[in-house]
C-alpha cells in the first residue's frame, strides 16, 4: 500500500487510489466538477488541480494515483490561485441567474465561488448565447448556458444506464450537451443526471420550481418500489403548503449505499412518491348496506375484533410484501399464532414486471424476501378468494395493497360480494377499499419506522420521516392494537421491540438491532469494509 | 546542400513506383528486412538522431524502444499527417510528389516496432494527397512491398488510410486516435501514454510524415551521415515552410540548426520589397514570436526551446514592418477559440475570452488594463489542460504582447480600428455560431 504525504499529512491508502479519494481520507478536501467515484475519470473541468513534488505542472487529483513517497499539497498559493482562476472560466460563460435557477442553494458552481471563488470579474464582454429550457425527456430540462461541460450526465448515460443518449455538440466555448438526434433522454435512470449535474444545467421536470431547495428538510428511508430497496432520502417541507400544492413529500433522492444501489435509483422509485399525499384514506369507515359510518380508530377495532370473534376460523387474511418485517411478524402471530387461522396468505403481483440488470427488479413489492424469511410463503392468495368466492369464509381482511394489482375486479368482485364481512387496511383509496365494508386508514411507510430486506437479503431500515395524514397509524400499531383487542399479551411499545423480538425468533435476522441499522442502512454483517467504494469501479473501467 | 526529400519535389508531379524504384526506391526497406534486426533498426534510429518532427521534436528511437512489445496485443503504428499547425505545409509536398517515401519510412518503422497495422490519418482538407497516397499504397501492394509476407518474408503490413474531417485537435496525437477510433476528438488524459495505451487500448506508435520520409535516406547514408546533417542531437535535416512577407516562400529542406537569418535571407530571399523584418513565428503558430534582433538563433529543438519558443511544425512565418502585431496576435488567438476542442475548462472559456477581448481591442474599444488581463489569462491557460493545445495558444498570447507592449499600448490609445480586420471578423468571427451543430459522442 502507497505511503504518501499530502499537505504535510503521511497517510497509507490502498494501490490505485485517486489523489482526490486519498486526500479525503486525509480529511482534505479538494474541490472538483467532473469526478465522481462512480463514473470513469474524464478530467476536464481542472478544479482539483494540486502540486505533486517533483512534476512541473500542477497535476489533476480525480486522475494521479497515489504512489509511495508522494508528496502532495494542495493548498500552496500557485494552487489556490489557479483553482480561483479556473472557477473564473467555468463562470465566464455563465449566466448567473442563479435567482431564477432551481438549483441555487444546492449548487457547486455558488459553493465554490464563495469557499474558493471570491474574485471581481474582469468580464467586459458578451456572453455565449445557448439554449434555455430545452427537454432532454420526460424528467429532465436542460439550461446550456448554466453547463459547465462537466460530461458527467453523459458518462452515467454510457457508463451506467448503458443509453448513450447524450454527447457533445460544436466546438470550444460554444460546446453544448445535447441528445443524440432523433433520441430522447429517457431511460429509466434518467432522474440520476439531474442528481449528478453538479450546476443548474440539469434540473428536475417534476421538481423544479415547486419549493427553494434550503426549505427542504430530509431523513433517510428505503424505496418500496421494488425488491432491490434503493436507499433513499426523503425530501420534504410542511411550512409551506401553498408550495407544490401543499404535498409534503418534495422529491426522492438516492442515498449511496455501496451493497445496494451505489449512487444511483430508477425513475419509477424517483416519482413514485405521490401516493404519499395523494389519495389518501384518512378516517376509519364502516359501510352497511344503505349506511356509511366514520368511526374513530379505536371504534374501528372493536368493531373488527367483535365481528372476527363470531366468524371463528372462517376468516381470511391477505398480508402484503410490502408491508414491514415488524408488521409480518405480528400479523403472522396474531392469525396463524393466536387465532390459528388456515386462510392467511401472501399477495404477490400476478404479472412479472420489468427487470434489468441495473437496479430494477420485477418483484415490485420491497419485502417479498423478508416475508418469505418469516415463512409466509406467496402463491395461495388466489386460493383464499376462491374460497372466500365460493362461501367458505365470512369475512376477509386485507392489509396494504389493491388486489386489482393481483386479481382481476370480477374475482374480487365476486368474493367480496359473498362474504358477510371485509376489512381493508391501507393508506390509499382504490377498489379494494372501495369494496371492503371496513376501512381502516394505514400510514404509508414514509409515515412510520421499520425494516425490509431486499431479494439479496440485505435488511435495510427506514426512518419514519412524516406524520401519518388523518387518523392513519402504521399498520405495526394497527394491529398491536388488534391482538390486545383479541386478547393477546403483546408487550410492544415501539417498533424496534417487535424487531428486537424477531432478532431472537427468526434465525435470518438474527444479530441484527436497529441501532446497527441506523449506520447507514447497511447490512451490517455483509459489510466487508470497502472504505473507498470507488476503486473497485476504476477496475472495472481499466 | 544535401536534397533529401526536397529533391523530389517538382512542380506538378509524383514520383509513382517506377520512377521512385529507379531513384532506389524501397532498396532501405528490404535491406532492413533482410540484414537488420528490429532492435538493430532502433538503434540506427537512435544514432542517427532523428527527431519528432511534427513539432514535439521526442528522439525517433528512444519513442519507439518504450513501446511494449509481448502484451498479447498488437501493436499499431499512427501515421499523424493531420498537418494543422498554422504555417506548416511540408507534409502535403511529401505525399504529394514522393508518397512511396513515406510509405518506404512506413515499412521500416513498421518492422522496428513489430507492427502489422499502420493507419495513416491524413487531414480532410488533403483528399489529392489522399487520393495519391491511396494509389501509392495500391502500386506498393501490387510490387508486394505491402500486403500479406511483403518482401518474400513472413510478414504482414496493411496500411490504412483514414481521413479527417478538418478539426485542429485531431492532429493532438490522443485526439487523433480517438478520432480514429471513430469518437470526438477530445485529447485523452496522460498516463497511460498512446505508447503503452493507445489505438484500441493497445500498444500504439504515432509518427509525423515527416520522420518516417527520412528513414530510407537514414538507412542509404547510414545513421553517423545523417546525424552529422544536424546539429547537436537534432539529426539531418528538415522541411522549413517558410510564410509570410519574404520574396520566396516555400518549403525549404535545410540541416537541423541552421540560423534563422539564413532561412529567411540566404533562402527565402529576403523580406518582400526588401521592408525591414519586424518579427517571426519560427516553429508554427503556437510557438512564440522572436523579434528581428532575436534570429540569430540556430533553427533546432534545443536551442530555439533555449529562446524560449519551440522548433515546432518547422512553419517559418515572416512578418515585416508593416504588420500590426496586434492584429496578428487577434487574427492568431481567433484560429484557438475556433479550434479548442471545448474539453478542458482553462482553454475552452480562456481562448474564448482572449478572442472577445482582441476583438474588441482591434475594434477601437481596447482599454489599457486588456493588455495585463490578456498576460494573466495566459498565464492560468497553460499548463492547466489535458493536451497542449492551451500551451500552445499561450505561447504568441504571452509573447506577442511582452515583445510589443508599445505597439498594444499605441494601438490602444489610437483606437485605431483597421475596417479590413474588421469586416473579416463579420464573415469568419467565430462569435457566430459554427456552421453544423453536428452530434459527437465523446
């Protein structure tokens, strides 16, 4: 392993690390556009620039490999000034509308001025015209004149989507990004260019203009769109409600996670948030023939109980993958444990979905491992319908998802026009709810705390990051509250107890706390140190 | 004075395979097949001091003796006859009239190196010597000397011709390839060396027209003859392209560090209407200019580096008194905002800058602080980028003005305005867009 020293510091790094990647070990940071550690290394917009001892010319740090005896620094003053100076030319051109960009707050271009910038322009004469508000696809706008020709959109689009819709056009300061003729910037990751996009060129069609980024606060979660369970961050406001139409949640962002989704996450997950605010159950309901009644929750559950206690082991039950590994376990104690019931089932989506080799998996429900880890096992929800369609069962309860996802509205039409009783708890309204004489209002999982674990077995924990609307409640409480009503001794306060109960019953998740979880949404024991996550990359690509 | 090259060069014609054959031609080649081994080759090579010369002026041998060999891939030989240098047209008189020379200087660098596939990038502009190359390498196959087992030997040689479509960065060697390799031709960031990573990702030999021309007559005379030609350690000789305000401009073939004085007075005749010199570009435009008191200077890559300028491309542009060096150095810095490839950050907004700012000047809105800014931007545009093609620009943008600060100063305060310049700037100011906005994949 290279021992070298940067800024008087000695540090010891693995072979083929980056200068920039060792100095930020050495807690130094060196400030950079075009680099990112998960892209090939293009080197050109000069920003990291640094002094190597014994090389005339200052050398770039995303692109040097640390070598033993090496001295670097990167602070001398030939350093800071041509760092100052190149901050200058990326600005030349620019427009500076950062009062009208969507990106000011979050920028670099802003960032660095101020930490390396903070000269007076010389600038005397016009700038570059270049095309505004241009859609590249779907999700993403470009600005050309906020480009700071940085060619990392178009490394992820040849690089990770594998599209290769973007390239340069024309020549020297006229350069602009665009998308390759007859094409359009939509692939399924296309969201992450914007993420990436270190200045105003990319922004988000979804989100632009919605709020000012510094209003935004977040918290960690995991993306429920499918089984590979993106680590993400929550980005949301609820000062202002008169900014994008009052929705809590703002946008979703990748969070890396080296064993999951590295730096990246699909579009779909990208803007599959809406449902969060959007089409929300919020008060419990009773629905009688020629009568609708709201009810409180605590009304909602003894009604529940009283009706599942007269229907004996005539009763159904339709458990989600996409609810939590706490959820699963409790519903599986109170049905199959206490009430030992014979009809409970795991839903599964009838059609495979889209599947690459990316990150997008076909199972779109994000806790089909975990539920299967628990034992319950996917394939007999059918089987329960039937007989649900058939007469066996007086009443049948379902957690989480719209059959419609899974049945079509005939059979589920069918079963529940038999059946003397059905209780759906969900958060959203579709027609399962439609048809189910009980509702009760569930959080979405951004509303709660919990776990899934991936199709890899990766066990991921998510923060709750909102307040449930109305008078929803995790499902976690609906049914705690459901089993004490039945008359079972669940000494559960909080949703890490039930996990910490599951940590000792069920072997797989043996070992696992929240507390190790909260490290990053990591799993823990998979975890084999990779410090810089970023060589591994740099092989791939040499 | 010996005629190496130069001695072919009769207007209006090419030596094709019958006459380059009785002149000796291809004898150097088979006499390499047949007597030498390849590193015998490179150590002639090495002896006889030849250098790069399509403007680096890297010893011959010593680039070809870091090429690996024994990686498990092949190993490709580029032939850079991109010519783009302002002021540089040797190449061109080369494949024009004698292409079996260059052809000949193929086979044995080729054979040095181990090398079965050569590509020969020849600029878009040039498609007659393209056209002639193409025939030359049709008679060479034919004779045998290229093809399959050339020379009754086991060996391959294919040579390929690949045109360019007219960008001054594809005569960067890194751009070339990857303008070769059919991508847009950003330079490639350094290490790993074309020499070890090159065309394809294997291991790559990039030579001028130029230096492979006078390995036949290395091989005639003998490495010690040729050597002798030059100067110290700048071997024999080479193609002075001499422009500007002389009586006879021309290509000129002369030894290594012959003194600049007599390029242009013995040689070139003297400046026109026999003016006074004001000042010359001794190596192609991106080398710095020297004042009339400075061509006292031996014309090899030691000692005009010595001088602070560069032997370069070997174009020799002469200007007299009647030049406005402001002028020249707007109309010079127009040609790297045009060019720059845009890649890197310092040459793409700097070359653009300086081009406003020399437009504005030659306008009649100069301010005195542009000359200071000018001196500034240069000195964050070299040096910072991947290719050398800010290092380039920075070199007149330094010295034009350090040499001329007066003339800047007068010019300004006079804000003279010269209305030819200007209408010029209308028809080819590069502040309009460029023509196509064609799609590059990087």
């Amino acid at each position: 392993m290279p021992k070298l020293t940067i800024d008087g510091k000695e540090i010891e790094v693995p072979k083929g690390t980056r200068l920039i990647e060792a100095a930020k070990c050495a807690g130094i940071d060196v400030p950079y556009y075009c680099y990112h550690p998960g892209l090939s290394v293009a080197g050109n917009c000069r920003m990291c620039l640094v002094e190597v001892e014994k090389t005339p010319k200052l050398q770039i740090s995303c692109h040097i490999e640390a070598a033993d005896g090496m001295v670097v620094r990167t602070n001398t003053e030939k350093v800071l000034k041509t760092r100052q100076h190149v901050l200058e030319f990326l600005l030349l051109n620019h427009p500076v509308d950062c009062p009208v960009c969507d990106q000011a707050g979050e920028c670099w271009l802003q960032d660095y001025y101020m930490k390396h910038g903070l000269y007076d322009s010389r600038l005397n004469e016009d700038k570059n015209k270049k095309p505004k508000a241009v859609p590249l696809g779907p999700n993403v706008m470009l600005d050309a004149e906020r480009c700071i020709l940085c060619s990392r959109c178009i490394r992820f689009c040849d690089e990770v989507s594998k599209t290769s819709e973007l390239g340069f056009i024309n020549r020297g300061s006229h350069t602009e990004i665009a998308v390759a003729p007859g094409r359009q910037l939509d692939n399924k990751y296309s969201g992450n260019t914007v993420d990436i996009c270190p200045v105003g060129a990319l922004t988000d069609r979804d989100f632009r203009f919605k709020i000012r980024v510094w209003y935004l606060k977040e918290n960690n979660s995991v993306c429920s769109g499918c089984a590979r369970g993106c680590s993400i961050q929550v980005h949301y406001n609820l000062d202002r409600p008169h900014h994008g139409k009052g929705e809590r949640v703002k946008r979703l962002k990748p969070r890396y996670n080296a064993q999951v989704n590295k730096w990246w996450m699909c579009d779909e997950g990208r803007y599959g948030y809406k449902s969060h605010d959007a089409n929300r159950i919020l008060e419990a309901v009773y629905r009688a023939p020629g009568q609708l009644k709201e009810m409180n929750g605590e009304e909602a559950i003894a009604e529940l109980t009283a009706k599942m206690t007269s229907a004996g082991k005539k009763i159904g039950v339709l458990l989600s993958p996409q609810l939590s590994n706490e959820e699963l376990y409790l519903a599986k104690q109170i049905f199959t444990g206490h009430l030992r019931l014979e009809d409970v089932a795991l839903l599964s989506p009838n059609a495979e979905g889209f599947q690459d080799d990316i990150l997008i998996r076909a199972d779109k429900n994000p806790n089909t491992r975990g539920a299967s880890e628990l034992g319950l096992k996917t394939g007999q929800a059918g089987a329960v319908l039937e007989k649900a369609a058939s007469g066996g069962l007086e009443g049948l309860i379902v957690f989480g998802q719209d059959l419609t996802a899974c049945f079509d509205a005939g059979k589920q039409k069918k079963a529940f026009e038999k059946l003397a009783w059905s209780c759906f708890v969900g958060s959203n309204h579709h027609l399962t709810s439609e048809f189910a004489s009980h509702v009760i209002p569930a959080a979405t999982h951004f509303e709660k705390e919990g776990t899934f674990t991936n199709f890899e077995g990766i066990t991921q924990k998510f923060e709750k990051v909102l307040e449930p609307l109305g008078s929803a409640r995790a499902q976690w409480e609906i049914l705690l509250a459901l089993g004490k009503s039945l008359g079972m001794n669940l000494p559960y306060e909080r949703a890490e107890d039930i996990f910490h109960e599951l940590s000792l019953n069920v072997p797989f998740f043996k070992d696992l706390t929240y507390e190790k979880l909260n490290a990053g949404g990591e799993d823990i024991r998979a975890m084999a140190a990779p410090t810089i996550p970023s060589l591994e990359q740099y092989d791939n690509i040499l | 004075m010996e005629k190496i090259l130069s001695r072919f060069f009769v207007p209006g014609k090419t030596f094709w395979m019958d006459e380059y054959e009785k002149d000796g031609g291809y004898e150097q080649a088979r006499k390499v097949f047949e007597c030498f081994t390849r590193e015998a080759v490179i150590e002639e090579v090495k002896k006889s001091n030849l250098r790069g010369l399509g403007g680096a002026g890297f010893p011959c041998g010593m680039k070809w003796s870091f090429v690996p060999q024994n990686t498990g891939k092949p190993v490709y030989l580029v032939v850079n006859a991109d010519e783009g240098e302002p002021g540089t047209f040797k190449d061109k008189y080369i494949i024009r009239h004698v292409p079996h020379t260059l052809l000949e200087g193929i086979i044995i660098a080729a054979y040095a190196n181990n090398v079965h596939k050569a590509y020969v990038y020849i600029r878009g502009e040039y498609s007659g010597p393209a056209d002639i190359l193409e025939r030359a390498i049709e008679e060479a196959k034919k004779k045998n000397y290229l093809g399959k087992k050339i020379f009754g030997r086991d060996y391959d040689l294919e040579v390929v011709v690949h045109r360019g479509a007219g960008a001054y960065i594809c005569g960067e060697e890194t751009g070339l390839l990857e303008s070769l390799e059919g991508k847009r031709a950003y330079p490639r960031l350094k290490p790993p060396f074309p020499a070890v990573v090159g065309l394809f990702a294997c291991p790559t030999v990039i030579n001028n027209v130029e230096t492979l021309s006078y390995l036949p007559a290395i091989f005639k005379g003998g490495a010690e003859w040729y050597a002798k030609l030059g100067s110290e350690k700048n071997g024999g000789m080479r193609l002075l392209c001499v422009s500007g305000h002389v009586k006879k401009p021309g290509v000129y073939e002369l030894p290594l560090g012959i003194p600049l004085r007599e390029v242009i007075y013995t040689h070139a005749g003297g400046i026109r209407e026999d003016r006074k010199l004001k000042a010359v570009v001794p190596g192609g435009l991106s080398a710095a200019i020297l004042t009339a008191d400075e061509i006292d200077v031996g014309m090899d890559f030691d000692q005009l580096r010595a001088k602070g300028t560069m032997a370069g491309s070997g174009g020799v542009i002469v200007m007299d008194e009647t030049t406005s060096i402001v002028e020249a150095l707007m109309v010079t810095m127009r040609f790297y905002a045009h060019e720059s490839c845009g890649q890197c950050s310092p040459c793409r907004e700097g070359t653009g800058w300086v081009n406003k700012i020399l437009n504005r000047v030659v306008g009649g809105e100069g301010r005195q602080q542009d000359i200071d800014n000018l001196l500034d931007i240069c000195s964050f545009m070299g040096g910072t980028t991947i290719c050398a093609l800010a290092d380039g620009a920075a070199m007149p943008l330094r010295s034009y003005p350090q040499k001329f600060r007066s003339e800047f100063e007068t010019y300004i305060v006079q804000k003279k305005s010269n209305p030819l310049i200007l209408s010029e700037l209308h028809t080819h100011g590069v502040h309009s867009r460029g023509g196509q906005r064609e799609f590059h994949k990087v």
